[in-house]
C-alpha cells in the first residue's frame, strides 16, 4: 500500500507498475468516501486511461479543466486519451471505490519501437472514446499488471504491441460502420431506461420511441454505447447492486429485489459473471 496523496474524501490508495516496451502500466484501486477531485500525474508523458471497476453514486470523468465538466456523455468500456503536455483532473461526486489502469509512454519512441509510420492521433486529446479492441487489451494489461508472479515478459511486451498498433490507427479512415442514435436519442434512451429502473425495458418500446425498426435501434444502441440494450441495462443493475453492497449492510436477498433479480441466487450467478466474483466476496473485499 503506498502513502495517499491529498485527496479529498480518499480513504485509501493501491498502486503496481510494471513497465514493457518504453511504456509505464499503472494499475490503481481507490477507496473514497464521496467526492473527489484530483490532478491526474504524469503530464510530460502521452496517457491513456481506463476505469476497469467503480461502485458510487455518480460515474467518474475526465476534465481537461478543473472547473468546467467533461463534454463528452458516459458511455461503457470508454477511454480516455491525453497527450503529453496537457493538464488532466479526475473527477466524481460521490464515489466509494474505483481501479484503474492508465498506461503512460512517448508516442513518437512507442511507435518506433512498434514500427507504426502515423502518430497524427497523438495530438489531439480524446475523453470518452470508445474502440473494443483497445478496452480488451487495457484489460488484459491491467490482469498482466495485478499478476506480480508473471514470468514471461513477452506477454507484456506483445500486449503493448498489440495496444500501440490498434491506438495508432484510429488516426485513420476507417470503414463506416453501423449508424449511431443522435446525441438527442441516446440521452432520451438512457433518461427513459434509468427513470425504470430496475424495471426491464422491452427493445420495442426503445425502438418505437425513436422511430425505428428494433434490427436497426438494437445496432444503433449497441454503436452508440458499446453494448446491446439488454446488456446496458443489465450492468446497469450490476451497478447499482454495487453500490449498496459498499454503502448499506442490505441482505443479498434485499439488494436482489431492490436491483429487479429474482432473488439472492440469480443475483449472485450475474454478478460472478459480469464481476468475477460473488457479491459476498466484492463485499468483503472492499470492506476490510
């Protein structure tokens, strides 16, 4: 355990780096007590950024200034990119524990050392982007990171790799994909599916909302956010059960009916899967 910055509201603070290939991995897991703010570290390098976990009561963002909120809408698995020389803050009104993992390097020594021709898109910040393949890898980094006994460092390296082709090249064109809902459909979607919840929302009430065939809301749903409409309202619900295991001493039965499960059974096998672990262990480990 390292010694906390000054952080307001920061309980705690655990960090491991490792390094391959000139970049520098941070994993980190924070333990707070309702808002932060802080200054992200590490402005003479490019970053990179993803929030692997976080249970509260508002989603966390990126700030290019301090005072003023990020632009950009949530969306899941999304990244943040800043490059080297620009201020960053991190902010959340109420948040109880967060991990994440920021990789930090010299763009123009990574893409040589991966041999990559175009670093046009190191210049220019981008928060709350989305690209599967890239929130697959920085998963996979974040796993190598939190294994202290990994041997081969081959596997880091490849994964670095990996990481820096796919980065570089979202600076260019890329085949037009499935179209996305307007920035007016989406905030309208994800109000009505929240103002619902834990109540299930069927794809052709969505759908008939923005006059759409449920084929193509499904597809523009999935474009615009990253996930299906089952799914988002699914982790959605993950989410929130979260939450209340951090902040209340519910019964799992309780949080069950509270999040739309059947029950403490149905609950507990949703939560593995999308978690890793029961809610009686992601409980206990964060309440020690």
């Amino acid at each position: 355990m390292q010694s906390a910055p000054h952080i307001e509201n920061l309980i705690g603070i655990h960090s491991i780096t490792r390094g391959w290939g000139g970049v520098s991995a941070l994993l980190t897991d924070f333990t707070c007590s309702g808002r932060v703010m802080y200054e992200v570290p590490h402005q003479a390098h490019t970053r990179v950024g993803m929030i692997l976990d976080e249970a509260g009561e508002h989603r966390s963002e990126l700030r290019l200034k301090r005072t003023v909120a990020c632009s950009v809408d949530y969306r899941p698995k999304q990244m943040n990119f800043v490059p080297a020389g620009m201020d960053i803050w991190g902010f959340s009104a109420d948040i109880r524990y967060a991990r994440d993992i920021r990789l930090s390097f010299d763009a123009e020594a990574l893409a040589a050392y991966c041999h990559v021709g175009n670093t046009e898109i190191a210049s220019v910040p981008d928060l709350r982007f989305s690209d599967e393949r890239l929130s697959t890898l920085l998963r996979l980094i974040g796993e190598a990171v939190a294994d202290e006994e990994a041997g081969d460092p081959l596997y880091g390296e490849g994964l670095i790799t990996a990481f820096a082709a796919r980065f570089f090249a979202r600076g260019k064109a890329v085949a037009r994909g499935p179209s996305r809902l307007s920035p007016v459909q989406l905030r309208r979607a994800i109000g009505y599916l929240e103002a619902r919840m834990p109540l299930r929302v069927d794809l052709a009430t969505l759908a008939s909302q923005a006059g759409l065939s449920p084929y193509h809301y499904s597809r523009a749903f999935k474009a615009s956010t990253g996930l299906a409409p089952y799914q988002w309202q699914l982790r959605w619900r993950i989410q929130r059960a979260q939450r209340l295991l951090l902040t209340t001493s519910a019964s799992l039965d309780s949080i069950a009916e509270a999040t739309g499960f059947a029950d403490a059974v149905h609950l507990g096998r949703t939560f593995r899967k999308l978690v890793g672990a029961t809610p009686a262990a992601w409980r206990r480990d964060r309440r020690a």
